[in-house]
C-alpha cells in the first residue's frame, strides 16, 4: 500500500509537471503542486521505507522528471504547438513607392513626428523632418530614406535662392 501511496504522487507529480511546463507555462499553480507531490512522495518513502527506499525513490523521482522532459523535447508536441509562420508582408508598398521628393499634399492627422498624409491622392504614413505639423496643413516631400517618408510645412510664399 506505500508503495502504491507513493508511486500514485509521482505520477500525479509528473503529470502535473508536464502541464505547468508544456500546456500552461507561467501559472504556478500546476508547477507548485507538481513540486508538493514529488515532496510528499519522497518524504513519505523516506519515513515509511528507510533511508535505502528513500534514496531510491529519491533517484526513481529525479530520472523520471529527466525523462519526461527528454521524452517530450524529442517528441514532435513541441512542433504543433510553436508558431511556424513567416511575416513577409509589407504595409503599403504600392503607396510609398509613388511618392518622391518634391511631391506635395496634406498632413491627415497631426504630425506630431509621425502621422498620416495624403501625398498624390494617397494616405500614407509619414514623418515630419521639422517638428509637429497640425492637420490639413500643406506638406512636402523632403526626403525618403529606407521606406520613411519625411515632410516639412509646404509654404509657397518661402522663397529659397
């Protein structure tokens, strides 16, 4: 009967390692009890069975939790579970790529460093190169760089020689 006593919390002990670390890492809750049970098994075989059972349950407890871990690492649970997808989509290539320095339009959104623009009947993201811009006021194209856009105040009236 102690025997099966102490078999019974380890299985229980593995099982629930097995759900704190691979079905819901981070809760605790399976981890502690996990640890409780493993505890309790080799406390009760070391006061039940001596020093011999204890150690030997002791080692019996220590080698299985390897080779659950080993078990499962090899097994192919780990594969269904992990996220296998490449991201190789970009955010509005097709717009960016029509605009060019020098095109003018009308900041959306404020700018307050980023924000949206319409450039060439097109809403873009957009950077301003000269601090915060207010919505629906004029902008330029001044400089792409790796697939930003920056934009200062359009002012017709600023005359450059």
């Amino acid at each position: 009967m102690v025997i099966l006593i102490i078999t019974a919390l380890i299985v229980i002990g593995l099982l629930l390692f097995i759900v704190e670390v691979f079905l819901i890492p981070g809760t605790s809750i399976a981890g502690f009890a996990a640890a409780a049970c493993l505890i309790i098994a080799n406390f009760y075989a070391f006061s039940t069975l001596g020093q011999l059972g204890g150690l030997i349950t002791l080692a019996v407890t220590v080698f299985s939790v390897l080779a659950v871990v080993v078990w499962f690492m090899r097994s192919k649970s780990l594969e269904r579970l992990a996220l296998n997808k490449n991201i190789d989509s970009t955010v509005g290539t097709a717009a960016r790529q029509e605009v060019k320095v020098g095109d003018t339009g009308k900041a959306i959104t404020r700018l307050a460093l980023i924000g949206n623009a319409e450039i060439n009947g097109n809403i873009v993201e957009v950077k301003s190169a000269d601090g915060f811009i207010n919505e629906n006021t004029p902008i330029k194209v001044v400089r792409l760089l790796e697939g930003v856009i920056f934009v200062e105040k359009n002012n017709p009236l600023n005359y450059s020689l």
